[in-house]
C-alpha cells in the first residue's frame, strides 16, 4: 500500500482526516478544508496528491510518472520551501520527483518534465501564477492549495 510508505511514523488517520478521508483518497471531489494550526491539513492535501498518484498506477504498482503533474499552491515564499521539502521526503519512496517553483526561479523545459509535484509560490509572477499555465504543460490535473 503506497499509503504506508507514504505515512511513515504515522498510526493512524486523526479525526479531522479520518473524516474526510474517502473523498480525499478516493474520489475527485473538490474540497475546502477549514481547520486549526496543527490539524493536519497538510496530510490531507497528501491524500489528494495519493489519490492522482493511484490513478496513474499501472496494476503492477508501476507509476506513470510522464502521466500526471501535482501542482501545490503555497501562500508563501517560506512556506514553499518547507512544503517542497516535506513532500519531497515523504514521496521519495515512491520515486515522485518535487520542485519548488517560484517567480526567481526557472525550471528547464526537461526539468518541468522529469518533475510529477510542484509548489509554486502563488505571488510569482502572472504567467508563472496559473498553474493551468503552457509552463507545466498540458498534464496538470491535481491542484492543491494551502493557505
Ligand atoms: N495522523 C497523524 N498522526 C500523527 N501525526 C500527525 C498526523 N497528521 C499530522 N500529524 C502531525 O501533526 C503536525 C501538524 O500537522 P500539519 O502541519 O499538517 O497541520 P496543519 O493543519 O497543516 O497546520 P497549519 O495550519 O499550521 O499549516 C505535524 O507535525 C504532522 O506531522
Ligand atoms: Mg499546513
């Protein structure tokens, strides 16, 4: 199960995100999560993010990874620092590559393509702020923003 490796060190879903865990994990609901500091809205954006990884698994668990591009939309510069690095450490088992992409920064064309998640700093300038955008192509399908 890719959740396991995923949520390593976790026991267990808490309240908020046992809540709202089928719709996060199993279908393509929109969701608007309002919830405290230190509710674990994080980890229920990384359901969402499981669940495109999931669509795009093949039945020997193989990931398509040229199939799909996971934008993560941060508030903050900061906080996109932090975000690329928690993502990164908690999909590197399953090989997903993570960038951070901000308006001081230019990911190559090859770059964009070798990368499956991406949190944009969302005060970047305008043609980098869509993430529908022709920068990432036309695989974007997941969008998450946290704010
Ligand atoms: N199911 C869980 N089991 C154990 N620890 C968890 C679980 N979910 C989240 N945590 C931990 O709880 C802490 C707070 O979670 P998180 O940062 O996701 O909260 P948040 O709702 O995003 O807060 P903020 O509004 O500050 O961004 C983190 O250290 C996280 O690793
Ligand atoms: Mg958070």
């Amino acid at each position: 199960m890719i959740g396991q490796l995923v949520f390593k060190g976790m026991k267990k879903l808490n309240r908020i995100q046992s809540i709202v865990f089928e719709t996060a994990y199993n279908t393509n609901e929109n969701l608007l999560i309002c919830a405290p500091t230190g509710a674990g809205k994080t980890n229920i954006a990384m359901l969402t993010v499981l669940h495109e990884i999931r669509q795009n698994m093949q039945p020997g668990g193989v990931i398509r990874k040229d199939q799909f591009k996971i934008v993560y939309v941060a508030p903050m510069k900061a906080l996109a620092a932090e975000m690329t690095n928690y993502f990164s450490k908690r999909l590197e088992p399953l090989g997903i590559a993570v960038k951070e992409l901000t308006g001081d920064m230019q990911l190559t064309k090859g770059e964009i393509l070798r990368t499956q998640e991406m949190s944009p700093w969302s005060n970047a300038p305008p043609g980098l702020r869509n993430p529908f955008s022709k920068t990432y192509g036309t695989f974007t399908r997941g969008v998450s923003v946290n704010a």
